[in-house]
C-alpha cells in the first residue's frame, strides 16, 4: 500500500484535505441510541414493516439541514413552473407511500427494446433512494423529508439507466439522460460513472 510519504507535496497535501473533510462529516452524523433491532418478534404486517426498516413516524435526515434545504425549497416555491428534476439510475417505485406519483407529473423513460424494464419499477432500490434523496414528500407522518418536499414544486422525470441489477452500458445511460433533456430537465443525478462514461457525458452536455 502506498504511503503518503511517499507521494509528492501536492498529491499528498490534497488526500490530507480529503481525509479531514470525511472525518469531520463522519463526526457530524448522529449516532444512535443503543441498539436498534430491526428484526423484533413480530408477525404479520408489523413485521414487514420491521424488515423494511420502515419507521412510525416522519423524520428529518441530518443532512437536510446541511444542504440548507429551506432556502432551495423557498425558491422552487417562487418559480413560475415546476423544477424538472432527472433521476438517472435503476427506476423509480411509482407506488411508494413517500415519494411524487403518477398524478404529481412524475414521468419517465425507458430502452424501447425492453431490456433494462419498465422505468417506473426499481428492482435494485438505489433510484428510488436517491429520488427520496431529492423529493421525499413532507408532512405526510411517513419515512423522511427530502431536499424538495413539496411535490407541486417539482416534476420527476426518471430515466431507467440501469437493469435492476444495477448493471448497465454507457450508452444507455446516456440515452436515459438525453430523454431527460427532452423534458427540459434542469438538474439531473447519476449513478457512479466510470471515468469513460464521465467523460462522454461531458461531451453530451456542452
């Protein structure tokens, strides 16, 4: 393993930097209180909900706070048309009690050949994640809170990038990106890009 030593001055000084940005994010995270049992001796629905995770009551994630979410959601409030915001990534769960749904415009795309699926399942869960992330509906008493937590204030447009094994090709990515461009789109998320896909998507967009 390769030693900071042994890295030249800059190279070395910008890995300390990092370092010491990710330890002290790691030191603003809540640490929970005891012991949480995930799987308690319940039956029936209450223990579905148990294996989801799922909590009894609307929570605020730390990192709400840190974005400074109040500000961005008090500018999409003034905007004369909804933000369109991309999800590239595995799909989205359409039917999901804390996210937009069909009637709040969430739309999407998908490979018209079929072989990634239908945009609005995700079979792997990392872009439902992610649109919760981003647009977690408030006040609701379910899940968490998002960035923008009012559906009226946005507009899902979901790009299926990836299968529901998380896999896919660069190109299908960049198709699910320029669907999103269609619609319009003013910020898009992406999952991990390799730095091939980075490059060409740099090349998309300029």
């Amino acid at each position: 393993m390769m030693h900071l030593s042994n890295l030249r001055g800059g190279v070395a000084d910008h890995i300390r930097e990092v370092q010491d940005a990710i330890k002290a994010a790691a030191e603003k995270i809540p640490q929970a209180q005891g012991d949480i049992d995930y799987f308690p001796n319940v039956e029936g629905e209450e223990r579905e909900e148990a294996h989801h995770g799922r909590r009894l009551a609307e929570e605020t994630p730390y990192g709400i706070d840190m974005v400074n979410a109040e500000y961005v959601q008090n500018k999409a409030r003034v905007m004369t048309e909804p933000i369109k915001m991309c999800v590239a990534d595995t799909g989205y769960d359409l039917g999901h009690v804390d996210l937009p749904k069909a009637e709040d415009g969430v739309q999407g795309w998908a490979d018209p050949n079929g072989s990634y699926g239908a945009w609005d399942v995700d079979g792997h869960g990392h872009g439902t994640h992610c649109a919760g992330t981003i647009g977690a509906i408030g006040g609701n008493n379910n899940g968490v809170i998002g960035v923008l937590d009012d559906p009226s204030d946005f507009q899902f447009v979901i790009g299926k990038a990836l299968s529901d094994s998380g896999s896919g090709s660069s190109a299908n990515v960049l198709n699910a990106v320029q669907a999103c461009q269609c619609h319009w789109v003013v910020v898009v998320t992406l999952p991990p890009l390799m730095p091939r896909m980075r490059t060409d998507m740099i090349k998309m967009v300029s």
